[in-house]
C-alpha cells in the first residue's frame, strides 16, 4: 500500500490543524506527519489504529498520541458510526517553544481514563473543538492557545517517558531527508530520486 505525507495546513495563525468527524466510518489510508498527533474518540466502539505496524483498537472516551513522522492508518465498522476529534501540532513551533518536547516519548495507552488529567485533556479538545468553529478573532485565538497549552503541559508532566532519548548518529540526515520530501510531496519522487538527489544508497535510505 503506497504511504503518503499528509502536511499539515495550520489555522490562522494557530500552532496546529485541528480536525473533527462526526457519523462517519473511517477508513484513512497509510500516512504520516512530521508532527505529533493527539487524537480523541468522542463516541464509538473498536476504532481500529495502526500506529508503526501496531494494532490499537480504541473505544468512546480513549485519547491516544501519534509521534512524529510514525507511520500509521485508521478503520472503523461499516456498520458503526464514529465521532473523533483531534489535532496535529506543528513540530517547529512545539520545539522552539516548547524545547524539552524533542525528546518526548508520549505514552498514554494503558492508563486510567478516570484520572484528573486525562478529564482535563477531554475537556481541552472539546473546548478548542467549540472554539475553533468560531471566526478566529484575536481573543478566541488566545482561549484557544490556553487550553493548547495546558494540554501541552498536562502531556509533558504526565504521558511522556522521562528518560534520556540518545540521537542516532544518522538522525540529521533523517532529518533532512524528512524536510526535503515534506517540500516535495506534490512531485513525483521516489526512493530512488531520494537516494540519488542525497548521493546515498536505497539501503542507508532505507
């Protein structure tokens, strides 16, 4: 199944693209961002996930995180109707302002639902889902950054990994190459124009 970069196209003058879908069953095909997803199954039993070749299936009230540039796909019963909400963040704005984020790990599978954090970032996605359908005005702009940034502070001090992240040595160039197919996904590359346009081999591409 061919794999497409979806970039993201932010709000005005807003850190991410926020997305909402109501009575309907998904069937999104493989893709990936360069940014961190947050996602959040309003109603709906057994949304079905693949996140880096992981099955997670995913019921009404479940809040779960894509990292960056995982790979990953979502389906649903054609019999079921889903209602999901979710926001993808613009990785430049998050590391500058938010440094630490560069080694995040963001684990929120397996956690309780019942605890005060977890209501708080339910609330911080309906609410930005409320305002976000409002002209963008500068005052709504700023509520809508507060309950961003709250979420943001609640994900940092409780659903990542605390623990050093080491950069591979290849990690720049992975970079790169990353920055250069997000600047080039409505051309036709492919892994061989990739390869040959770094001077690198398919398999170090790889």
């Amino acid at each position: 199944m061919p794999i497409a970069y979806e970039e993201v196209n932010n709000l005005a003058r807003l850190p991410f693209k926020f997305f909402k879908r109501s009575n309907y069953v998904p069937k999104a095909p493989t893709h990936w961002h360069t940014g961190i997803e947050i996602d959040y199954l309003v109603s709906g039993e057994d949304f079905k996930v693949v996140i880096a070749g992981q099955t997670h299936h995913y019921n009404s009230g479940d809040i779960w995180a894509i990292d960056r540039t995982q790979i990953h796909a979502a389906t649903g019963h054609k019999d079921r109707s889903y209602y999901v909400m979710g926001l993808i963040i613009d990785n430049n704005f998050l590391e500058k302002e938010y440094t630490s984020s560069k080694n995040w790990r963001i684990k929120m599978d397996h956690v309780s639902r019942d605890t005060a954090s977890y209501r708080q970032l339910r609330k911080n996605l309906i609410t930005i889902a409320e305002l976000v359908d409002q002209p963008i005005s500068d005052s709504i702009r700023f509520l809508i950054l507060s309950e961003f940034f709250q979420m943001i502070a609640l994900i940092d001090s409780e659903y990542t990994e605390k623990t050093a992240v080491t950069t591979p040595p290849n990690q720049s160039l992975a970079d790169t190459v990353i920055a250069y197919i997000a600047n080039n996904s409505s051309t036709n590359i492919t892994a061989q124009s990739i390869a040959e346009h770094f001077r690198i081999s398919q398999v170090t591409l790889n």
